[in-house]
C-alpha cells in the first residue's frame, strides 16, 4: 500500500532493531543509490544482482524485507517470491514500464506492495516505512503494540487555541465513552485541509482511549491500487482468486478491536463505498472468497480534505455512507486560522529539530516572527514543520531571520493571486492555482514543486491528478 508519511527519517527512528532490507536488481548504479540511501534511513542494507547471488543472501543475511526486480539476468523476480514469502520476508517488486500483469501476480502471491520504475527514493523509502508499519500490525501484534505505544508516546497535539482545545475535549469525551461501555464505538469523521493534523488527531483519539494497546491500522484510500483494494480490505481465503496461495486476513479485520483509521476517504471507489457501507451497518466482515463473517470491533475514524457532504449531493459519494461516518465530526481549522497556536507549532517544529540533531538553540527575530504569522500556510502544519526544520538546519547563526526561513515564493506568489482576485474562489480553484504556481516556479519539476509547498512527491502527484494537471 502507499502512503504519505511526512518525515520518514523519523518514522525510521522509531524502530527498535535495524532493519535488514535485501535489494534484488541488476542495474547497478540504481542499486548503489538505493542502498546508500537505506543505509542513511537507518536500514542495514544487502545488494544481490540474480537470483542466484540472493538466494544465498537469503540464508547469510536473513533480510526481514526485499526489494525485488522482476527482470533479472537468470530470470524472473516471482521464481523467488514464494520462497521469499515462505521464509516470512515482506516483499516489495519493483518493476518496469508495461509489467503491470507482473505487478498484480506478484500481490496475489503475497507481496506487500509494487513500485514501478523509474522509482524516486524517496518515495521509496515512504512505501518501505509504510509497509513495514502495515506488516507489523498483521503478522506481530505484541510487536505492533509495543511500537505503536512508543508512537502513540510520541504523539504530540501542539496548540491552545479554542478550535484545538475543542477537538481536545471531543477526543477526551470519546475516551471516556470508549471506558464506560463495551458498546460499538462510535464512527468518527476528521474535516480539514490537507496537513491540518487529521492524522495526528487519529492516533492521538486511539492513544487516548482504553484500548490504546490494540492495533492501530492505517488505510490510505487515495493510494491502495484499486485493482487491489477489495482484498486488501477485506482479506481473502486460500484459492479465492488465481495465485491465492494462502488465506490472508484483510486490514478491517487486522484492526481487530483496536482502531481503523481510513485516511482519504473521499478517494475510495463506489463500489468499494458500498461494500464499506455494509461492514459498518452490519459490522461484519467476511474475506474474498469465504462464507463465513467475523464480527468487526474496532473503532472506525475516517478523515479526508474533500466536501463529502458537496461530493455526495454530486453523486461522488454515496450519501447513505457520508451519513454513517459523520456520526461525530471533528474539523481541523487551517493553521493561518489558529491565532497564536502558529507561533507554539513554529517553536515546537524548532525545538524539535534542535534536539533531534543536537543542535544549540535558535531564536526567531521579530522578522520571522512576522513572517510566521503572516504567511498564508498552503499546507497547514506540515508545510510549517519542514520549512522551520529546514531553516533551523540550515541557518549557522543562532538568530533566525524571515530571509533564512524562505518561505516559498510560489505559494506567495499563489496567496497574493488569491488575495488580489475579486472572484469568489473555492478551496479547489485555491489549491490548483498553489500547485500551478509551483510547478511554473519549479520549471515543472514534480519532485522540486513538491518541496516548495512542502509536500511529498506522492501528495503532489496525487493532487496533480485530482485536478487533471499533467506533468509536461
Ligand atoms: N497540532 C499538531 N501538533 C504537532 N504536530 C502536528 C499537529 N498537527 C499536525 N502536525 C504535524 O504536521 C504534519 C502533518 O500532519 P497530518 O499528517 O496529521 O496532516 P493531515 O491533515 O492528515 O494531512 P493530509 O490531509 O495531507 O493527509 C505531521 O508531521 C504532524 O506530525
């Protein structure tokens, strides 16, 4: 599954033990950037070039990932895959333009996602730490328990502002509900632009409540491939489809009576809203391929940055499923709307930098002061907590001044547009005039226009999409 996960660095200093990835694959150059870049990710890394040399890396190194390319010089990638699976190695296949077919036997034979060439490293590394999170949560629940405990340490809800404090107390009252009774927990739908915190508002709901040692399961629903969806949803048994060589049980069911958190939920197919639809009247689920139904317990929170309530009355989503999830609502503000919560975020974002490179203390001055809270902030926190990383990673002088926090050109350059039309603009019209703006600044470079409104890759590529926008 893809995900977008923020800060992968430190989503990779979250795990106890390094890891041993194995990167099968022949082109060479390619391979040495990957390993180096894993290594750098705090990975321990091994390179075989056939299947050949990795077969035995399999018995030296004992990899708990691979990468694996489908062509290779003594044959093809899936030969070792089941062999691989069997030995409990979680596979990623990468592979070239028009081996789509490839891709969709290799899942079937149970590998946990594919990537196809040319492959960013970043992006990457986001589908590494992204399955290796999803992995751990299906095959090893004390492990996932425990790692999700230190997360859910981790999690921090930064601001005072009333809109925070609310969202504070809705999450208190939900914990203490979720204490009170065995009943069904109540469904709960997070609003808000793209970086507001829904995520963070997510695991902080599942760290709060009684069950936060059970499983907390991600979904991104903008980024399972669709063809692959269902199963991966709702599991399969053994034989349910060609190359089912084994039952699997699907993400509903893995959240077991923990949390399932379906992120971009505007983005799931109608078919597939549907057969959603029915777990949560019925809350029952029941794998491709079998009869039986097993109860589904867990608690459900979805969040998206799209109108559902506009895409239903549109016929985009079902409306009968956007009144199921809105049981209870919570909306993020955007983070230019929270007062004084956008200097606490800055200085938090700094102070986290700060200690996580053992770096000494930096102060904005009354400059970037100004421009912290002056600036229109496209991408709400996230697009704050990597310009402000970066400043303080870059800025030699212990004062941080407006000008060595650059904040992005093109998005100001896109908010003044904004500001300076008299035409009544819609949060769509506004993010594709940002994301314009910054492919034109970025001379249509996707990755270079991601980092200027802080986002990854994968969320401008996915946003380009949504607003037919091609790359050139
Ligand atoms: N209130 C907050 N306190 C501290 N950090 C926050 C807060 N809100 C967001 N963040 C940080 O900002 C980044 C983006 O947050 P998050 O992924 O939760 O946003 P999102 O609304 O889910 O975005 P998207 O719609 O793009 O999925 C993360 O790094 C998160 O840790």
């Amino acid at each position: 599954m893809l995900s977008q996960i923020s800060s992968p660095d430190s989503q990779a200093t979250l795990l106890p033990v390094k890891k041993k990835i194995l990167l099968v694959e022949d082109e060479v150059l390619f391979a040495r950037a990957v390993v180096k870049r894993l290594q750098k990710a705090g990975f321990e890394c091994e390179h075989a070039e056939s299947l050949h040399d990795a077969k035995l890396l399999i018995k030296q190194f004992e990899p708990d990932m691979a990468l694996l390319d489908m062509r290779l010089p003594d044959g093809n990638g899936l030969d070792l895959l089941s062999d691989m699976i069997a030995k409990n190695i979680n596979v990623i296949v990468m592979t070239a333009f028009g081996e789509v077919t490839d891709a969709v036997n290799a899942i079937k034979l149970g590998a946990l996602d594919y990537l196809k060439k040319p492959i960013d490293l970043e992006e990457l590394l986001l589908i590494i730490q992204k399955n290796e999170k999803t992995t751990e949560l299906q095959t090893s629940l004390a492990y996932s328990r425990q790692r999700d405990a230190v997360i859910n340490e981790s999690i921090q809800l930064i601001g005072e502002s009333a809109a925070m404090q609310s969202v504070r107390q809705q999450i208190g009252r939900i914990a203490q509900l979720s204490s009170l009774s065995d009943a069904v927990p109540p469904t709960v739908l997070i609003t808000g632009e793209t970086g507001t915190g829904k995520d963070v508002v997510a695991r902080y709901l599942h760290a709060s409540c009684i069950n936060h040692d059970k499983p907390f399961v991600y979904i991104d629903c903008a980024s399972l491939p669709a063809e692959l969806m269902e199963s991966e949803l709702f599991g399969h048994e053994k034989g349910a489809f060609t190359n089912a060589v084994a039952s699997r049980p699907g993400l509903i069911e893995s959240a077991e009576d923990g949390t399932l958190f379906l992120d971009e939920i505007g983005e799931l197919p109608l078919g597939l809203q549907a057969k959603l639809l029915n777990v949560l009247e019925r809350r029952m689920v029941r794998r491709l391929g079998s009869t039986k139904e097993r109860p589904v317990l867990a608690r459900i929170i979805a969040a998206t940055n799209r109108d559902l309530y506009q895409m239903s009355s549109e016929g985009r989503f079902r409306s009968d499923l956007y009144y199921r999830l809105n049981v209870i609502t919570m909306q993020m503000p955007p983070v230019r709307n929270r007062g004084q919560d956008i200097l606490l975020l800055a200085n938090y974002f700094r102070q986290m930098t700060e200690k996580r490179y053992a770096l000494p203390h930096h102060e904005f001055d009354a400059s970037a002061l100004m421009a912290i809270q002056h600036y229109h902030w496209p991408g709400n926190v996230r697009e704050m907590r990597h310009q402000i990383s970066r400043a303080v990673l870059m800025c030699t002088q212990p004062v941080i001044s407006a000008q060595a926090l650059g904040l992005p050109q093109a998005s100001q350059v896109a908010v003044s547009a904004l500001g300076a039309s008299d035409a009544p603009m819609t949060l769509e019209d506004a993010e594709k005039a940002m994301l314009l703006s910054a492919l034109e600044q970025a001379r249509h470079n996707v990755s270079k226009a991601a980092r200027i409104l802080g986002i990854t890759r994968m969320t401008m590529r996915y946003r380009m999409d949504k607003h037919g926008i091609s790359s050139v």
